[in-house]
C-alpha cells in the first residue's frame, strides 16, 4: 500500500503542493479502486433537451481504468442507458435506448484518447494520485501546473487550475470530440462549481464539462457528486 507523504508532496508544483494539503490526503493511503456516485443532466447538442441522469463509476489506479454506468431519464421515465470505459488502454462509449437499440457505440484511437482524457480529469476525486509516479508534473505559476500521464499507447496533457487557497477549479486540455464529419481535437474544460468533504477528503463534487466550438461554448453535462468510496 503506498501512502502519500510529505516528501513525495513536498517535490511537486507549489499549487499542487498546496491543494493535497488542504484536501486532507497527506499521509492517506493512495486508493486502489474507487466508487463515485453522481446525478445531474446530458445532452447531445446545444438545442437539445437537457437528459437527467443517475450513476455510478468505478475505478481503477494502476492500471488506469473506469466503468461509468448511466441511467438516462426525461420525467422520471428512464429512457436508456449509456455506459462509457475505459480498459487497457481502450475507450467505449454505449448508448442504448430503451432496451432495444444502440444509438452509440464508439470505438478506436480518438475515444481511446477522450476516454485516457477522462480518467486523468476525474482523477480531482482520488487527488492522492497526484503524489505518485502515475503522473508527471511541471509548474507554470503559483496557482497552475500542467500534468501529463499515459495509458495504453495514449499519453494526455492537461492544465490543473487551482484557486489561492489550493482548490481545483478548473481542467483545461485538448481533448477528441466527435463532430459530424469525424473525431477533431478540440479545446476542452471542467469547470469545476463546489467543493464538499467525503470521508474526511475535500473534493470537487459539483461542475460541468464543455467544448470550445467554432460556434461558440457548448455546454453538454453538469454533475453533482453524491458519494465517493475508496478501497484497497
């Protein structure tokens, strides 16, 4: 079991530093596998009706892995489920509604880099992984610092953003989005809402996630974390 310490927090970037101390995890054990629950609402594109949804992801650390698991409802009503992982490496997304047809089902390099992009994005549930040699770190100024990690044969870059007091407040990278002519990179962010205490730990538990257009900012999910879990 690897425990964060000191040293091992005392070399990264001043924001970093300065976050893992205030989320409380010095001297925690990094989690082997993690538990996430959440609620909030999806959609497909910004003239679409928003989808309240609930669900739960599971993750795993070394290897990087996750399995998010959705319920889709208008009205109470669920219309279909959407299930998104990541596994060697490898990205899915999987939509069905109602039971009895796919609407979604992508595969290849481009999800396998989105679905990389994700897992190190919500790594802002088990910061502990920040401390370790999962990740590289290099300091830009006293309340950012961009982080790379690699996956399969994927390796991502992000930049953290953090406000004066050590919270992250937003992820910034360039991430593949699936237009109508094919997969593009584009620029993409977390904007992240709230912050909450889970099991002693500080963490982010409410935000949204949007892509830079051409068009202007699209919006497509907003999240509220209900529960976080960690064993091993």
């Amino acid at each position: 079991m690897i425990t964060v310490t000191e040293a091992a927090v005392a070399g990264l970037p001043v924001p970093v530093q300065r976050s893992l101390r205030r989320s409380g995890v010095v001297g925690q054990p990094v989690p082997q596998s993690v538990t996430v629950r959440q609620d909030g609402q999806i959609r497909t594109n910004a003239e679409a009706k928003w989808l309240r949804f609930k669900a739960r992801e599971s993750y795993t650390i070394d290897p990087p892995a996750f399995t998010w698991k959705a319920a889709l409802k208008i009205g109470g009503i669920t219309l279909g489920r959407a299930t998104d992982t990541l596994d060697a490496g490898r990205g899915r997304m999987h939509v069905r509604l109602l039971g009895l047809k796919d609407i979604v089902d992508a595969t290849g390099p481009d999800m396998d880099q989105g679905s990389v992009m994700r897992w190190f994005n919500e790594t802002m549930w088990f910061p502990a992984v920040w401390a370790t040699d999962l990740i590289r770190w290099e300091s830009i100024d006293d309340t950012s610092a961009v982080g790379s990690m690699t996956a399969g044969d994927q390796t991502v870059e992000a930049e953290f953003r953090f406000d004066a007091e050590g919270r992250l407040v937003d992820f910034r990278a360039d991430r593949a989005y699936d237009a109508d002519n094919g997969f593009e990179v584009r620029p993409w962010r977390t904007p992240i809402t709230g912050h909450a205490g889970f099991n002693g730990i500080e963490l982010p538990a409410g935000g949204s996630a949007v892509w830079e257009l051409d068009d202007g900012d699209f919006e497509y999910i907003q999240i509220r974390v209900t529960d976080v879990r960690y064993d091993g």
